[in-house]
C-alpha cells in the first residue's frame, strides 16, 4: 500500500462503504492518485479501533473521515502535496 494515498477501511454488507468505494474511485481516478481497501475485520487492530466507524477513509495515513465521505474535502486533501514519510496505513 506504499503507493497508495488513499486507503478506505470496510466491511463486507456496509451500504456506506460501497458508496464511499465509489466516491474514492471516481475521485481517485480523476485525479490519478493511488488508492486502496482494507476490510477492517480482517485485522484485529483495526477492528478493535474502527469497528462501529466504517467506512473510514485515511489520507496520507490521516483519517479523513468516518462513516460519510464529503467529496469536496477528499479532492482538497488530494490537492495538498503528500505527506512525506507517512505509512499510508
């Protein structure tokens, strides 16, 4: 995920997530930047922190936001150069 300045944490059944999927992958490909998805079940870690959050939608390792996506402050926070040395989740 090294590549990855997106990463949107999910669950499999989320209404939620399939449209912040969907928002990250219109925006994402507009743009040209990297993106990726992580079940949150499927690490314990993230499960335990996220659990009753999903979908949460990290930039360059920052959350962003937790269960609705504004769109508006996605391709804001795209706009911004990365952050140098974050892990990306």
């Amino acid at each position: 995920m090294a590549d990855a300045r997106v990463v949107v944490l999910v669950r499999d059944g989320c209404h939620l997530c399939d449209d912040a999927l969907a928002a990250v992958t219109e925006i994402c490909g507009r743009l040209d930047v990297g993106w990726s998805m992580k079940d949150v079940d499927s690490d314990p870690k993230l499960r335990a922190a996220y659990t009753d959050h999903v979908p949460v939608t990290l930039v360059d390792g920052k959350v962003l936001s937790y269960w609705f996506l504004e769109q508006d402050a996605l391709v804001a926070a795209l706009l911004q150069p990365p952050i140098l040395g974050s892990d990306h989740a």
